[in-house]
C-alpha cells in the first residue's frame, strides 16, 4: 500500500516539475530561470530537511505523511487557478515551485524512516531498490502524462490531476494502521531532537563519507535534468514530446538497471559500483551534450539513468545502514539535504554557465568536473570505516535498565552528570583508552552534551568517566537507543576493569540555588 502511495506521489512530483520547467519555457528564454526551475524544486528540502526529519522522528507519522500530501495538492489548486485566470509569469511559477518542494521537504524523511519499520535490515538493499524502481517508472509515467496533457489540454490540467493523486494518496496514507510504540517518557523536545540529529551525524565516519559523496555526484549530475528542457529544444524537431521522451528513456534506463543491483553489486562492492556510476553518467553526459539526434540523446539518457540509480541507490542503502532507527528520519533529511543542497546549487551553477557561454560548454564542463572530483577523492571510501550493527537491542539482549533514584525527579530535570570509575590494568592502558574514543564516539551519537575521561592524579590505574546528559528524560532514552554495536562495545570496554564488581556509576543532577 504504501509503495503505491510512493508511486502516486512520485508521479505528481515529475508531473509538477515536467509541467513547471516546460511552462517556464514559455515564459521567459533566459537559460537562469529556467535551471532555476529545478533549484526551486529542490531548494526547500535543503532548507527544511532537518526540521522535517526531526517532527517525523517525534510525531506520527501517518498523520504527518498524510499533511505533506494535501500540501502538495493545496499547492496544485493553487497553481492551476492561477494558469486558468492567466496570471502565472516567471517570479510566481518559481515561488510556487519552491512551495511544492515544501512538500518533498516534508514528505521524504518521513517515507525513508517508514521503509525500515517495515522490512528486515536484510532486505533493506532490494526494498530500496524497489523504491528506486517506483521513483524512476514515475520518472516514466509522469512525464508522458504530463506531457500528453500539456499538448491536448494545457499546463493547467497536469496541476489539477496532481492535486486529486496527491489528495487519493492522503487517504491511502489514512488507512495504514500502524503499530505505535509505547513509551513513558514524554516526547524529545523539537530543538533537541535537531541538536542530537546533527550530533549523530556529526559524529558518524560512515555518515561523513556518504555525505561527500552525494554531494559531488548530485552537484555535477544534476546539470542534466537542470537543462535538459533546453537540450529538448535544441534537438532537430523538439519539444514538449521530446523533453518526455529524454526523461522516460532515462527512468527506462534505471529500472533496467534496479532489476540487476544485487548481481552488479556483488560484483562490484559499494565503493567500485559508485565510482563507476559517477564515470559513466559524465560519460552520458557528454555523449547528451554532443548528440546529432534525439536517438543518440535517448539513448545517452537511457545510460545515464542507469549510472544514476546504481551511484543513488549505493549511497541511500548506506546511508540507511549508518543509522540506527531512533534517529533514522533526521539522518536521512540530512542526506537529503545533502543531495538536494548540492542538486539546488549545482541547477543554478550550471544555468548560469549556460547563460555565459553555451549549452553544450556547460554539460561539458560539468562531466570534466565530476570526473576530476573521482580523481581527488579515489581515497575517500565507505570500506574504508568500519560497518556497526545498529539493530535495536532487545529487552533479553540488553543487562542494562533505568536506574531507581531516592529522589523524586521530574523527566526535564537537568542537566544530568554520569560519572562511571574503572580500574585499568597499566599495561592495557593503550587499548583501553582506544576502545573509549569508540565510547566518545557512540555517547556523543546519542546526544549527550559533553564527554571526559579522567585519571586519578593519586592513584593511576583509577580512570572516571564524565558525560552530561540535557536531562533526566534524555539520560533514560539511552537505555531505549542501545543497539547491538552498543551492547559489544560494552563487553569490550568493561572487559578492561580488573576487579570483581563492575565499575561503580554515579548519576547527579543539577541543584537550583536558592535566590
């Protein structure tokens, strides 16, 4: 149900933009306004991707997935009303854009956080290869729909079926009865939530790689999609149909490619599969730039499909992986951000080289561009950081549970002091201090404040702990958050204290004066 939901709305998102670059087109001749189309599309999910990853991490998200789809259709009725009375210029179908990108701001971290509730980590590569599936046969059924209506009826009726998909998907989204998980403690404060999203990230080697690497391939890539309406009409006999046959033959060339990921990937390993993807869409690229024909240009677009799923998909799957399920949704908005920051900057990058030199010069430098990027970062590897299992610790799996305090605390008092004592054998000192830099790295992921390791001036082999936690409600989210990665890397970091009882832990919060 829900990856028809997916479909659905993935059809009005290419319908909207199909429709939006190719009326501008008959607004203005300027190549900036029209690559700007694709920067207003894309912009807000770079804006707004953060505070939408964090209300889908803390609200419903049905009810949430279903507002994002009547933004989008109040959207629609609002741009073709405006068509219809005739007072639709340049400036407005660029706010209006942007307005609609609201609405994919809103709705993918959502639907990425969604997808791992539903299937096994596992599974998780193939499901998301079946989304890359859906989101290029929309890439397909949008444009020709968009397309046919816009040459037998006019713009203003693409906008019009955009809003009754988005509204028919609103109510599907209605009807997914989903499980809720009880929790006694209140929900994560919305400024909070963002700061521990950040942090996560932050602190996440995998996360840091992903991220580079999304942003290099969307910055030139995107000069494709960005111009491809001018490269339509550039074509011996373009328009409206040929810009629809450019964007299908690329959806084409990427389900083709989606239904062979898991061979190609086994073959090829994340990093290879990404590195190539990258090679062969510039290739596709140039061969689009310099095309005699529509033939050869569908063709290269078919090519350049395929490169783009295998490089999309790759980074997607790890940076799915990267991200335990507690702050999955702000994880991927900045992913998200990521790819639509780099895809926004890179639309008015490339426009505004078309403007001063030409259409062909901007493809062109664009491909030399991504494929210079490969050389300088060929070191920067997702193989490179080690892969932590993620997977939520179950109540069997996990020793550790909420303390019972003597003293009477409310969920917001704070800040919260934890300090935990070892006793470290000397000559182990090295790896110990090793396994509690991977400690760092996990507390802070999780959002503590601060974290400090000390060493007793007077008895050396006696090491304390310190983080601060924002509250008591936050401190006891920990024992909720505690994967399997957390779980091994406590055997590890207890598996250095050498006396017999565990080490002592000590919890302190903070006391008001009086006035």
């Amino acid at each position: 149900m829900l990856w028809g939901t997916w479909v659905a709305a993935n059809v009005c998102m290419w319908m909207n933009d199909v429709a939006a670059a190719w009326l501008m087109t008959s607004l203005t001749t300027s190549p900036v306004l029209v690559a700007l189309v694709q920067s207003a599309s894309t912009l807000p999910v770079f804006m707004l991707g953060l505070p939408s990853g964090a209300m889908a991490d803390i609200l419903d998200r049905r009810r949430y997935f279903m507002l994002t789809q009547l933004w989008v259709a109040a959207v629609a009725v609002v741009t073709c009303t405006t068509i219809a009375f005739d007072a639709m210029n340049a400036p407005l179908l660029l706010v209006l854009t942007f307005a609609n990108g609201i609405g994919l701001a809103m709705r993918w971290p959502v639907f990425a956080a969604i997808v791992p509730e539903l299937v096994p980590r596992s599974q998780l590569p193939s499901a998301l290869a079946l989304n890359g599936i859906a989101m290029n046969a929309s890439r397909i059924i949008g444009p020709i729909l968009a397309g046919a209506i816009i040459a037998s009826a006019g713009s203003a009726w693409v906008f019009v079926l955009n809003a009754l998909l988005s509204i028919g998907a609103a109510f599907t989204i209605s009807r997914w009865k989903r499980e809720q998980k009880a929790s006694t403690l209140p929900g994560e404060r919305f400024l909070g939530a963002i700061r521990v999203g950040v942090q996560y990230v932050r602190e996440s080697a995998r996360m840091h790689v992903v991220l580079l690497r999304v942003s290099i391939f969307f910055l030139q890539s995107t000069a494709l999609l960005a111009l491809l309406p001018l490269v339509a009409k550039h074509l011996h006999g373009g328009g409206a149909g040929t810009f629809t046959l450019l964007l299908a033959s690329m959806g084409a060339g990427a389900i083709a490619a989606a239904l062979n990921l898991p061979r190609i990937r086994q073959r090829l390993g994340s990093d290879e599969l990404v590195r190539w993807g990258s090679f062969v869409q510039a290739l596709a690229m140039v061969v689009v730039a310099l095309a005699p024909n529509v033939a050869v240009a569908a063709g290269a677009m078919a090519v350049a499909g395929a490169a783009w799923i295998s490089v999309a998909n790759s980074l997607t799957v790890s940076a799915q992986l990267a991200l335990p399920d507690w702050v999955r949704a702000r994880g991927m908005s900045i992913y998200q951000m990521a790819l639509m920051g780099s895809s926004a900057a890179g639309a008015a990058l490339w426009g505004q080289v078309a403007a001063m030199s030409d259409l062909r010069s901007s493809l062109m430098g664009a491909a030399a561009m991504g494929c210079v990027a490969l050389l300088l970062t060929r070191r920067v590897r997702l193989s490179a950081v080690a892969e932590e299992d993620l997977t939520p610790a179950n109540a069997m799996e996990n020793p550790l549970r909420p303390p019972v305090t003597a003293l009477p605390l409310d969920p917001h008092d704070g800040p919260v002091l934890i300090a935990v004592e070892y006793r470290i054998d000397p000559v182990r000192v090295g790896e110990f201090l090793h396994v509690m830099q991977e400690r760092r790295s996990s507390c802070l992921r999780r959002g503590v404040l601060s974290w400090s390791l000390f060493r007793d001036t007077s008895d050396p082999s006696l090491y304390v702990e310190q983080f601060v936690n924002e509250s008591w409600a936050e401190h006891l989210r920990h024992f909720d958050r505690m994967t399997v990665f957390d779980l091994e890397l406590r055997e590890r970091r207890l598996g250095f204290h050498v006396e017999q009882s565990p080490p002592k832990v000590t919890r302190y919060v903070a006391q008001a004066l009086g006035s």
